[in-house]
C-alpha cells in the first residue's frame, strides 16, 4: 500500500480496493498485487527508540554534571542534542500514561500509580478508547512495535490469566512486551511477563534482569530485521533501574567505593559547579538549600555516615549498569547499519529521584508502604542482621537509599519524586538523537518541554497525522506538541507554553515562564495516620496551602520566590490551575490518595479461594486473597505417599516479606512468616504427616481486625490441633512489590531460607487442592487447646523476640 496516497487520519486503514479484473479462468484476467501488501510507513520513515530510566535525578548523570557515569547518555548527546527544561509528572504511572499517549496523565485516567484505582474519571488506571497511544498509531501505519522492561500501567487485579488484557502491553499498540506488569521489580527474582502470559520467574544462578532484558531486546531487533530489513520499528525500552529495590551486583557498586563519603551536601555542591561549568544549567542559577527534614551530613555519627555512603554506592553502580545495557543496544543498532536513522529519546527518568526510602534509606524498601518506622540505628542493626554492608543491594537485601541522597540527586532543584510542585520531581534530563537529520550536535534545547510532546514530535518526524478517528472512537485531541523544529534550531520558538502539574495534592502551573506552585503538608514518605488525618475530606483544606511564584526564564533553579511580590500575577496563575485541574479530571484534589482515606472497592463477598493442583503459579502479589489485617485460615488436601512427602505447599513472595507453608524433610508441617524481615515467626507440627490422604491447616486467630494485628497461629493436621505460636507483627498491607505466591513449590527466592538448598522446592507429594479462608470461625471446643498450644509451642524469631 502506497504510503503517499494513503489517508491515515482514520484507523485502521481500510483494506486496498481490487483494481484489476476477474473472467472465469485466469486467461484475460489482470491481477492487482496491491491487495497482498501489507500497510507500510511513509517513505524514508525513520526507526525510533524511547529510552526511560526510572526514579533517576537531574543531577544523577555525568552527562548532566553528575558523578555516576553514563557514556552512552554522552554518547547520543554528542551525536544529537540535551534538553535541560523537559518535564514529566513527577510520579511512575502518571508519566507513562502520559508519554505514550500524548495526553495529559489525569485526562487518561493515571492521576495515580496503577496499584491505586480510584472511583474517579482522573483516578481509574484506565486509558479512555478516545486516547489511542502513538505506538498503536505507528502499529496501525505498518511498524514494527515492541516494549521491553517495566509497564506499570497494568491494575493489580488484572494481571493474572484470566485478564482482562486492554490493560496489559499489547492492547497498548506492542506487537511483542517482555518484562514486567507492576510498579517494580527484582533485578535477580523478577516475575517475567511476555505479551499476555505470566511466564515466571527466571531459574539458575547470577540471574539479571537488566542484562537480560537487553538481550531480549536485541533478539527482536535482529528478527526484525531478518524477515523484513525495510521495515521501520518502534522500541520502548524501559528500565526498572533505578526504582526500589537497589539491585545490582558487586563489581558494579564496589566501582564506587569512597566516592560518596563527602555526604549530600558536599554532593550537591561538586554537581552545581560540574552542571556550570558542562553549560547544562545558566551562569546565574543558584543552588536551593537543604530542606529541614533532611539532616545536615556533619550531624551524623560515624556508622550512620558508613551505612548511608554505600547507599549511594549501589545506587550509582545500578545507574552505571542502566546506562551500560543501554550502550549494547546502540551498538546492536549499530552493528545492523540503523543507527543513522533512528530516532532516539533517551529520557533519564520517569520523575526526580525517589524520596520514598525515609530518612534512614531502608534494607527493605516495603517497610515504608507497610507503616512499619525504623530508627536509623535500628537500620543499622538489621543490616547486620541481613549480612552486613555488603549485602546491600545483593538478593539478602530490597534496599533503598535515604532521602536526602535523593534530594541531592535532583541538584539544583527542590524536592524530588511525588512533588509535582517542584522541579526536583518534575524536570529530567533528555537527550535526543537522529544522526540523519540532526546536524547541530553536542548542542542544548532549552525551551520548555513536556513527555507528552514525545508521541507529537514523532508522528511529526515519521510523516503521520493524529488520527482523528480509531477503531470507529473519535479521538480526544493529543495535549502534546511536537517540538521537532528544535532539532535544527536553537532559537526555535517555544511551543508548548503553558502546562498544568499534580501529583498527591502537590500541583503548580507553567504559563509563559511564570511557574505557580502549592506544595501539601506531607514530605512524599510519611503515611502516618497523624498525617492521613490531617488530609483527610474533612479536614483538609487546600485553599490553606501557601503558594509559591517563580519566573523561570530568571530562576533556572525555582530558588527565589515571587509570591509577595506579584500578588495579582500568582492569583491569576491560581485561577488558571483549578480551570486546568477542572478541564483534565484533576478533580478532586487527593482521589489519589482514596485508598488511605477509607475509600476503598466494594468488599468482595469472596471468602474462599480455592486453587485446584499444584499448577497454580506465579499469582501477582496484589492477586492474592486479602490475608491482612484479619483471621484466615490456609488448609490443604495432601496424598502423602509410602515414603513421605516434602517440600511447599503454598508460598507468597520470599525471606524479605512473606509466608509458607510447607512440609519440611523430616515429615513435620511447618509454617513460616516474615514481618518484612524486620520480625520472623515459624511455626511446626509436634509430628510428622500421616501417610494417604491429609489435611492441613493453618489458621491464624487475629486478635482484632486492625491493621498489622497481632494473633495466634494454630497448625491443624485432619482437623487435630499439632502446634502453632503467637505473631506479635503482621504485614498490614502487601509482602512485595513485584513477587508472586506459588501452589506446590516457591519460585524465586524462598520464604524460608533452610531450604534455599533445594529451591523452588517443589512438594514430592500431591496436592488435590489448597484454600484460603479469609475470617474463620474457630470452633470453641478447640478454645482449652488453643491456649495451650499458645503456652508451649510459641517460635518466634526477630528484633526484640
């Protein structure tokens, strides 16, 4: 199909009319080869490539002044151009949404993470028909279309097998996705994804998903090119470095030993002097102090200063490998002879760096999403516990580092991640390559740009319309412009002029360089009741937030506010937000955070799970029955064979957050719970299985339906109560953020690590079938025996047990 006769403003494109002719044989007929041709792109349409890392700062990459090294960063920047006034959203989802689809993020429905649906049109996690992504436009025009790495677009409640799938990858415009659905991931456990199957977790040793997820890349590219070499592609190559979990190996964070011991303070200043003298920031901006919150590095005492030193260590060294892969692949294209015409956004970072890891950084980044505060001396004591200093960012460890790293991350700007009123959680660095048609290159853009110009800019560079109709939906406008006519121009006008900002309650507005602003009264890592409270419908009131006014084109940093001084102006740029947040579904304010005020889905009437064999694997942590915060019970009918049985049953997550049930070597049913590694309990049978048919049971007995209640566990085998022990500590909201529970085995790292040796140590017997039982009664004639058990037979394990 011709691509210059083609009108592309309604998709699909309709099929080729036959224009030759048909007699009853083929003698006199004359055939029409076009109706065998696939859709093709315009002429000479160039491939394209967008490169997202993730939770990474302004002031992280050595491209942009920082000290973690990122030569291929620097390589396309010398091949192409650096832009130091792009924005995102300041939050994962909400930038995702919004640079595929060219929209604004809550005008899709991604006001929020994709974990936190709300009852909201800006809130739902659920792109409207009338919003057709740009990769589904260049799928629909005759590309090639792939995804590689983290989604995070995908509700927790549909990502298993029985779908829906409009929410998974595919539906989005990808031909082929291979990664993962959630918000994270483990770099050496990950649970893998590929188009619409759940695949698993990856076995065998020195697993990583980063290296693993370039070769896979690669692979595509190479069977692309061998079926069809003309053919044109598109890649959205997205990594999970550098959010939570800090995952990387040894050789790459020991590369950076000592060379944070200078503290975030002296870091923030050797980058502000690095990013003057590289031109990537004016000669007149000025650095923005260091907020109350974050301690001043010469307060801190020795061990404090150790532990928060290798933090940045891993992090950097995680980066570095980012940036490492991301050279492979150019060299992949490279190698193929593409590289010169191919379009390459390389963004780093989704928004600022993450300030979501306390204080004291955290071993276990799931700590803070389940309320439980660590003091840093009790950081320090657990990382001993979990290995020392060099286990952090091993397997041993989720860690995460302190904010304040974070804040120095994002120099020379405010704040970071959440706070969609600042620059530290809105403006990134990007680099933009086209060796073809970018001449002026080593040079810096710096008009103001957003992520939802990226899917304009390449419908622009390709040669296509938006279309204005698709699937027979009519199209809501794309909100983005494209900004190509920067790549010949310095001095390129600015186009996209004005532009609204919210994440969490935080917000602010751009138009015509002024930059109004209201921050919330919560730092991005406190959920405290206290200040849930405080935010809550009826004791919130954000006409009480002070606001802020800055002029950008002066101000570089955000460092010196305007408010007093031009009263009328900051009230003109108020009226302009709330007109934005009205005509965008921003309101109301906080439906993001609907979940934390009791405004929750319809409770299921679903009391009982049942899973049916042991071929049920891989359930997504926000897939499982709701065990927190109540009674429940596990229980399971087992054939035990003449010669015994072991291995698990059921397993959920690992060793950092997690539970199983499982029947151990020597015959005993056992139980293990992890209190996010913080604190440990076990519990097991005073006797092995019988042989034939069994049933097991685990039960816990809340000692009230609060969260992270405390209770009893009681081990049943065929209804005879045979052990159990107290939990003082249980997990309020969710083990992990990215693994997954098992029937029959326990895939990824174990829950409990004395069988580590034999994992995923798969159960020898059968299992017919396991059930969750979620609020139990307990029978009262078991009462007299309950309390015994709870005499004899506690086993706990942990911080103060």
């Amino acid at each position: 199909m011709s691509g210059q006769t083609l009108n592309r403003t309604e998709l699909p494109l309709p099929d080729p009319r036959f224009q030759g002719t048909r007699n009853r044989t083929l003698k006199g007929s004359q055939p029409d080869w076009r109706i065998t041709a696939s859709v093709r792109p315009p002429e000479g349409a160039p491939n394209v490539m967008l490169i997202l890392i993730d939770d990474a700062g302004f002031g992280n990459p050595s491209t942009f002044g920082g000290p973690i090294n990122t030569p291929n960063l620097t390589r396309l920047a010398d091949s192409g151009l650096k832009y130091n006034r792009f924005h995102v959203t300041a939050l994962c989802s909400p930038t995702r949404a919004a640079l595929l689809t060219g929209r604004n993020h809550h005008a899709v429905g991604f006001g929020s993470v994709g974990e936190l649906p709300g009852p909201f049109p800006g809130y739902n996690a659920a792109r409207p028909q009338s919003a057709a992504p740009f990769p589904q436009i260049l799928q629909m025009n005759g590309y090639s279309t792939a995804a590689f790495g983290k989604w995070h677009m995908t509700p927790d409640d549909v990502q298993g097998t029985a779908g829906p799938f409009d929410r998974w990858p595919n539906a989005w415009g990808f031909d082929h996705f291979w990664g993962f659905l959630g918000g994270e991931s483990g770099q050496y456990d990950p649970l893998l994804v590929e188009d619409n199957t759940v695949i698993g977790v990856p076995e065998g040793k020195d697993y990583y998903l980063p290296d693993d997820m370039t070769d896979k890349a690669v692979e595509w590219l190479h069977s692309v090119a061998a079926q069809d070499p003309g053919k044109p592609w598109f890649m959205y190559y997205s990594t999970g470095c550098s959010h939570a979990p800090h995952h990387v190996p040894t050789e790459w964070s020991d590369r950076h030993k000592g060379q944070f011991d200078m503290g975030w303070d002296r870091y923030r200043e050797m980058v502000f002097e690095s990013q003057k003298r590289l031109g990537v920031i004016p000669p007149d901006a000025r650095l923005t102090p260091r907020p109350d919150v974050f301690p001043a590095w010469d307060s801190l005492p020795p061990d404090q200063k150790t532990l928060y030193a290798r933090q940045m260590e891993v992090y950097a060294g995680y980066q570095e490998n980012a940036d490492w892969n991301v050279g492979r692949l150019l060299d992949a294209i490279a190698g193929m002879g593409q590289l010169d015409n191919t379009l390459i956004f390389y963004i780093w970072g989704d928004n600022g760096a993450s300030l979501e890891g306390t204080t004291s950084g955290s071993f276990n980044e799931l700590t803070f999403i389940n309320g439980i505060a660590l003091t840093p001396d009790q950081q320090v004591q657990l990382i001993q516990k979990h290995g020392g200093l060099p286990a952090w960012g091993t397997e041993q460890t989720n860690p995460h580092y302190a904010a304040a790293w974070a804040w120095a991350g994002n120099t020379p700007f405010q704040w970071g991640k959440q706070v969609a009123s600042h620059l530290g959680g809105t403006r990134n660095p990007l680099v933009v390559s086209w060796p073809a048609n970018i001449k002026d290159h080593g040079t810096l853009r710096s008009q103001f740009t957003h992520c939802i110009d990226i899917g304009p800019t390449i419908l622009e560079a390709v040669g296509l319309p938006a279309p204005s109709k698709v699937n027979g939906v009519a199209q809501m406008p794309m909100h983005g412009v494209s900004f190509a006519g920067t790549f010949a121009d310095a001095q390129a006008p600015e186009v996209h002029t004005q532009q609204y900002f919210e994440i969490y309650g935080n917000r602010a507005i751009y138009k015509d360089g002024w930059w109004a602003c209201a921050k919330i009264p919560r730092i991005p890592w406190d959920m405290s009741p206290a200040t849930i409270a405080r935010l809550a419908p009826d004791a919130y009131d954000p006409d009480k937030d002070p606001w802020e006014l800055y002029y950008l084109p002066d101000d570089f940093s955000q460092a010196n506010d305007l408010a007093r001084q031009y009263p009328d102006k900051l009230r003109e740029m108020q009226d302009l937000f709330w007109a934005e947040a009205d005509k965008y579904q921003v309101t109301p304010l906080l439906a993001g955070l609907s979940f934390y005020f009791g405004i929750t889905p319809p409770r299921s009437e679903q009391i009982r799970f049942t899973y049916h064999g042991s071929d049920v694997q891989n359930v997504a942590p926000g897939m499982i029955p709701r065990i927190y915060n109540h009674s429940y019970a596990i229980s399971a009918d087992l054939d035990i064979p003449p010669e015994g049985a072991e291995g698990v049953i059921v397993a959920e997550a690992d060793y950092l957050g997690g539970f199983a049930l499982y029947v151990d070597r020597d015959g005993r049913l056992k139980h293990t719970y992890s209190t996010m590694a913080v604190w440990d309990y076990r519990q097991e049978s005073d006797r092995p299985l019988p042989i034939g048919k069994v049933n097991v049971r685990m039960q816990f007995q809340a000692d009230a339906s609060k969260p992270a209640t405390g209770g009893q566990v009681t081990l049943y085998v065929n209804g005879r109560p045979v052990g159990g022990g107290r939990m003082e500590h249980t997990v309020p909201l969710r083990f992990s953020g990215y693994a997954g529970m098992d029937i029959g085995r326990d895939n990824g790292l174990p829950v409990d690590q004395s069988y580590a040796d034999r994992s995923p140590y798969a159960f020898t017997g059968k299992i017919e079938k396991v059930i969750f039982d979620l609020q139990p009664a307990v029978q009262p004639e078991v009462e007299q025996q309950l309390h015994e058990i709870a005499q004899q037979g506690a086993v706990a394990r942990g911080m103060g047990a």
